[in-house]
C-alpha cells in the first residue's frame, strides 16, 4: 500500500486499507471514542487498537470505493486526538520503505524519556511529602506550608499531562481516564488550597497521621496534599511501567524485520555492485558470503552451503542449500560461498509476508475485548456520577464534608477503563510476537477463541504429515532385464517430464551413476504417463490402466497390487510393447510425524487423516501413526465435504494442509493451519501458519494460541473483577485515596506484567 502526505493530496491518499498512527490516547475508553468517530465515516469500517495506537480502516463490506486518509484524519482530530499515516515498515518492501521507516522511527519522539523524567522529580518532591503528613514527630511548626511548596509542583506541573488530556476531552464533549485522574488530583489540591487558607489547617501546630481507611467516625483530614501528590507518582509510574512494557511486548514484531538486509552484492557485467536491496529486481543475481544475510528470496544458481533460518522458522539446525535450492530473505547464510538469482523482492518476498502477518494479528480484537470496548465506553461518565452520588450520599446521611470528599474522590481515582483495554492487545502482541519467534504465525484473536473450542484436527497426508517428496524405493525388473537397464531405459524417457514422479526417477538414475542415453520422439500424456524412443527401443511409462487400454499391453495386477498395498506408487514400465518391470516410488513420512500425533491426542483432539492418495497408501500410513479414522482418494471438493460432514456431527473441526487442493478444505475448517513449506493459497486460507512446515510444531502453535487466549481471559477477569470490587469500597468511604491510586495504577501494570509472561513460552522438548 503506498499513501501520499494526506496534507498535500487527499485524493492521492486514496488505498483499499491504511492504518493511522494515533497521538493522544491515555486508556481505552480514548480508542473506543476514536473508532467510533471512524466508523461513523460513509463505507469504512475501523479497529483501534489501545495497545499499538494504530487504527486499521478498511473499506466495509458491500461498499464501494476508496479510503480518503485526510477524511479519517480530520474523524480522529473530531475526536480530540491526532493522527498521521503509518510509515511503510523497512521489511514491507516499498522502494523507500527503509528510509521512510527509519526517518519516521528517528522523528518519533520518545515518550519514555520525558515520562521518567516528569516521574523522578515528581517522586523526590512527594517523598518528603509522604513523611511529614505521615509521621507526626516530623510536622514542626507550619510544616503544612512547606507540604504546599513541595506538593504544587506535582499536582499542577507532575499531572500537567492528564489537566491537559482532560481539558482537550472536555472541549470535545468528551471524558476519559484522564478525566478521573485529572479531577481525583485536582479536587484534592483545591480542598487543601481551601483549608489551608479559608479554614483552620494553616494554623500552627496543626498535625495529622495518615489513615488508610476512613471511617464515618473519625472522618478525614483537613488536606489532602499527600493524595494529591502521591497519586500522581503511583499514576505516572504505572504509564511509565505501562509504555516501557508495551515497547517489549512489540519487540519480538520489530525483531521480524528488522532481519532483512541493508544492501546486497549485485552481480553486474561480472563485477560485484553494492546496492540497497531496496533497489533489487527480480531476476538479479547477488552473491551472498559466509555470515551474511540474504538479501532476499530466491534460487541458489551457485555454490554450496548452509543457512541458518532459525530467527524466521524456529528452527536451530542450519539448512543445507545447493544449486535449485529456494532461501529466504533474512536468513544467514553460515558456510560457502553463493550466488542467488532473485525471486522475489520488496513486498513479496516472505519476510515482508511474515510482518504483515503478526501486525495483522496483533490489530485484531476477540469478541470478549469488544465487550470490554463497550463497557469502558461508557465507564467514565458512569463513575463520575457514582462519585457525586457518593459525595452527596455521606453529606446527605452523616452530613460530614471531609468523609463525603475522600470517598468520592477515592472512588474518581480507583476506576480504571485502561485495564479493560490492555487485556486483550497486550497478551496477543506478546503472544504473536513469541509465535513469530517460534515459526508460529497466529492471524488473530478470533483464531484464539476457536483453538479452545478445536476437538478434531484433521490431517493431509502428502506433505504434512509425509515429507511431500516422492523417491524410488524399488525397481523390479522382469526376465530379460536388469534393474539398472530398466531404470536406463524408463529414466532417460522421463527425462524430458517435468512432473515430480519422473523427476524422482531420473534422480534416482543419476544418483545410482547410471549414464543416461539421449531419448527421441518424447511425448507426455497428461495425468497418464510419457512415451519415447531411447536406444532405438519404444519405451511407455505411466498407469496400468493406461498402458492396457490405449497400448494393450498387460501389466498383472500383482505386480501392482501388492506394492498399493504397501502404501507405495508403484508405475508400469513397457518397452517394445511389453510389459518390462515395475519402478516403485514412496513418500516418507516426517521423523517426528508419530511424536506430532500423540502430543495432538495429548491436547484432547481426535486425529482423522485426509488423502487424495489410493486406499493402500492411507491405511499404510495410518497404520504406522496409529490412526483410526481415515478417508482415501478423496478430490479437492471432497475434502472440503469431509470438513462439513464433521462439523454437520457437531465436531469443532481444525485443518492442516499446505497445497492449492487443501485451500478449500482450510476456509471451512474453524481453525484452518498452513504449513509454511507449502503453497501461497494454503497459507492465504489458513488462521494459523507453521513456517517450518514442522508437524510437531502444530501442537505447539496450539498451545500457544490456548495459553494466550487463557492470559486475555485471565486479564479480563481481573480488569472486571477489580472495578467491581473495588468501587463500591470506595464509595463506603474505606478506602483512602493514596491507596486508590497505587491500585488504580498497579491493576494496568498487572495487566502488561502478566501478558509478558507469554514470553517465556516454550515448544515441547524433541526427542
């Protein structure tokens, strides 16, 4: 997606889907206002995200058109809150995305900074604070006014940030968490401005202790600097801890990207040119030496080595590539020298895919965080009415001011929306970032919430839990022939194929050293099998069926049948119009693939194997997998009718697949998973993506999806739980306003503490 400077060109600025860098929000309740303002813009269709501040605007379903990014500009300025379109990541391939990406990254200013600066003064002028209203041996004569000097500067220049936010709200018809925080402080300053110059707390020798709870029989004390100055500190080091953890959770996102390479040794005229890869084409050779990254995706043309692709894929032992071999953007290579002719660059290439991938994932919402959207919408309004209740409540009934302020104000500062709106977005931002340090992609929240649901997965055979790459296992010659003359004469035929069969008989061929002789008159029957001439001698390679009813030659069915049985693909060979012997081919199955399977029965999932292949090739290996449920030669349509014929039984299906046939099959399933060794299509279909295309993997991938949706839910409790216990605690005046705030401030910080704690997540030990 490329957008133009909206401020010069509304009409450039035009794309299907863009996101927009938000300024200005402080809590959830900020987003929601903001996504509400987007959504009402005719034919769009907007998610905020609290965590990230990023909105994604798309254009909704069954409208037509484009995005204006100066009109969603101008919704979030509606708002009260400012925004700018998201600069291209480095890995997303635009011609200038890295300069563009590190010039915006180096403008941005740094909000930690600033935030620990305003948080250290604020706390060594509270400390003394804190000491003298607390200890009566401390508070000599007219110590209160020493408090007031101290005390100012935090509650007025320490909470500058949230006067500031909620006076902006307030312009705007708005309130937020800001609102709250901004009152709570400014309320009890203003009470201690009023009892220290109109009432009676300025007079020397007044003193007071600290208490923790009120009670309607002692009431409260006179001022309130302490409150004011000390909720500011708990509060600005809760956003401290907050925005410091939000940057980690994003972490393992920016790790991604930034494994794509700077610049690329090109080959020009044979002369190596050092170019920026962002400056690479298709089809460009580049060398790539020992401890370098490549550059990007493409085919080895020269040399041999091996690459380390354990950043992308999860995976720790080096791969061994040679001439043909396929490498990947961002991986290292680690020994010899290679040549690459480029495949794919910019956003093509499968870093860029990756990137997208995790940050599409990590803008996402689960349904039960809409919830959580709606109820911290309407939060603020609701707790600014419970605190005047309050206050009037105990004037009304004990006809105490002092115990009527400190419970309303404990109730303003206890509220708090932010941890509703972190609940969600914090744990998936460090789940996904973790699953893309793993090789494990997660698309998005709702693919969390069908992974707990999942009570079957059902399995393709090729090249998911088989390795996908057929090779000979036999070569059984009849009288007349020898095995190496038989495969002579049936891999010199198929030499001229490009289908995978004959390509793993010609390899077999050359790697056994048998020379092949030049073939002649070679013809290809699609789906059936290839004739030609080698040595002056008609050679017809294909099916059985085939060979006898359009060269009537007859091929015995044992000679077949036994090796279906097997679970092997065995291929007719005729040579002079008779049958001469048969080449037996096999697909392996992976090391780990028996392992894979009884750690998916570990998670409580039914295991069912799905094939195109014959009846004896899938009962041959589910015998071997000890799985029961199998369905054979079944078409792409047919895989797709198994899905719903499962789901029609009330199962809660899952789907792992990786070629063009299991697309299908992947979109119906509730959880569809791609091996990341297999096509675009399967991937595109898929919620969850394997990159290394590792069947142990999957149960992994599924257990980390379980484990953060766990964390969301955990999160979402506590963040509900904590409103509804603590409010009405404060309304009852027990609770005093200094712990309100350390709470309030601490309910977030437990929030982002416990979603990094998906971090720490590791894959199951291999054997």
């Amino acid at each position: 997606m490329t957008v133009t400077n909206p401020s010069t060109s509304s009409a450039a600025a035009a794309a299907p889907e863009l996101q927009l860098d938000l300024v200005g929000m402080t809590c959830a309740s900020c987003a929601n206002r903001i996504e509400r303002g987007l959504n009402k813009v005719p034919g769009v269709e907007a998610t905020v995200n609290y965590a990230t501040e990023k909105a994604t605007v798309r254009v909704a379903p069954g409208a037509d058109g484009q995005l204006d990014a100066s009109v969603l500009i101008a919704a979030v300025e509606k708002a009260g809150y400012k925004a700018s379109v998201t600069a291209p990541r480095r890995a997303s391939g635009a011609s200038a995305a890295s300069a563009t990406g590190d010039a915006a990254a180096a403008a941005r200013p740094d909000e930690l900074a600033p935030l620990k600066q305003r948080l250290i003064i604020s706390a060594v002028l509270t400390v003394p604070v804190l000491l003298l209203s607390m200890i009566p041996a401390l508070q000599f004569t007219y110590w209160q006014w020493l408090v007031l000097t101290l005390a100012a500067p935090v509650a007025v220049w320490g909470a500058y940030p949230f006067h500031r936010s909620a006076a902006v709200n307030a312009r705007h018809g708005n309130a937020t968490m800001d609102t709250l925080i901004s009152l709570g402080v400014s309320a009890a300053f203003l009470w201690s401005l009023y009892a220290l110059f109109l009432g009676e707390a300025g007079m020397p020798g007044m003193t007071m202790t600290l208490q923790f709870f009120g009670t309607p029989e002692t009431g409260a004390h006179e001022i309130y600097l302490e409150v004011a100055a000390a909720v500011t500190v708990f509060i600005l080091l809760g956003r401290y801890l907050e925005a410091r953890a939000k940057r980690e959770s994003g972490a393992a996102l920016n790790a991604l990207l930034d494994l794509a390479a700077r610049d690329a040794s090109v080959l020009r005229d044979g002369v190596e040119v050092k170019v920026p890869v962002d400056q690479l084409q298709v089809n460009d050779r580049f060398v790539v030496r020992p401890g370098e990254k490549i550059a990007t995706d493409g085919v080895v043309v020269e040399g041999v080595s091996s690459v380390d692709a354990s950043l992308l894929t999860g995976e720790s032992v080096p791969v061994d590539v040679e001439l043909d071999s396929r490498v990947v953007g961002g991986t290292v290579n680690v020994s010899g020298r290679i040549v690459v002719e480029a495949s794919r660059v910019g956003a093509d290439t499968e870093l860029a895919r990756l990137g997208r991938l995790v940050e599409e994932a990590q803008t996402g919402k689960a349904e039960v965080q809409r919830l959580a959207d709606r109820v911290s919408g309407i939060f603020v309004p609701v707790v600014i009415a419970l605190s005047l209740l309050t206050l009037l409540g105990w004037v009304l009934f004990t006809g105490s001011i002092e115990l009527g302020f400190t419970a309303a104000v404990a109730t303003l500062i206890i509220a708090c929306p932010c941890a509703l709106g972190l609940a969600t977005p914090t744990a998936l931002m460090v789940g996904t970032g973790r699953g893309s340090q793993l090789g494990i992609l997660i698309k998005g929240p709702q693919v969390l919430e069908r992974t707990r649901r999942i009570d079957t997965i059902v399995l393709d055979k090729t090249g998911t839990v088989t390795t996908g790459h057929m090779s000979v296992s036999a070569v059984v010659p009849v009288a007349g022939f020898t095995a190496s003359s038989l495969l002579m004469l049936a891999a010199a035929a198929e030499e001229g194929s490009e289908h995978p069969l004959a390509r793993a008989v010609v390899s077999h061929a050359r790697e056994a050293g048998v020379a092949l002789p030049a073939a002649s008159g070679f013809a290809s029957h699609a789906g059936l099998g290839v004739t030609a001439v080698v040595d002056g001698r008609a050679v017809t390679i294909g099916r059985a069926a085939w060979l006898a009813s359009e060269w009537a030659i007859t091929v015995p069915a044992s000679a077949m049948s036994s090796f279906e049985a097997e679970g092997a693909t065995p291929i007719a060979v005729a040579v002079d119009g008779a049958f001469a012997g048969v080449i037996v081919l096999a697909d392996t199955l992976k090391a780990d693939a028996a392992l894979a399977i009884t750690r998916l029965r570990d998670l409580g999932l039914e295991v069912v194997l799905l094939t195109g292949d014959n009846e004896g090739a899938a009962s041959a290996v589910a015998d071997r997998l000890g799985i029961d449920e199998v369905h054979s030669g079944v078409t792409p349509s047919g895989k797709l009718d198994v899905i719903r014929e499962l789901q029609a039984h009330g199962h809660v299906v899952a789907m792992v697949g990786d070629g063009v046939n299991d697309a299908a099959a992947l979109a119906a399933a509730d959880l569809g998973i791609a091996m990341g060794s297999g096509t675009d299509a399967a991937i595109a279909a898929s919620d969850l993506t394997i990159v290394s295309g590792d069947l142990l993997v999957v149960a992994d991938g599924i257990r980390l999806a379980r484990r953060t949706l766990r964390t969301i839910i955990g999160n979402l409790f506590w963040a509900f739980g904590y409103n509804v216990a603590a409010i009405p605690v404060a309304m009852l005046g027990l609770l005093n306003p200094l712990l309100a705030g350390l709470a309030m401030a601490f309910s977030s910080v437990f929030v982002v503490t416990n979603s990094l704690r998906l971090r720490g997540f590791k894959t199951l030990p291999r054997p």
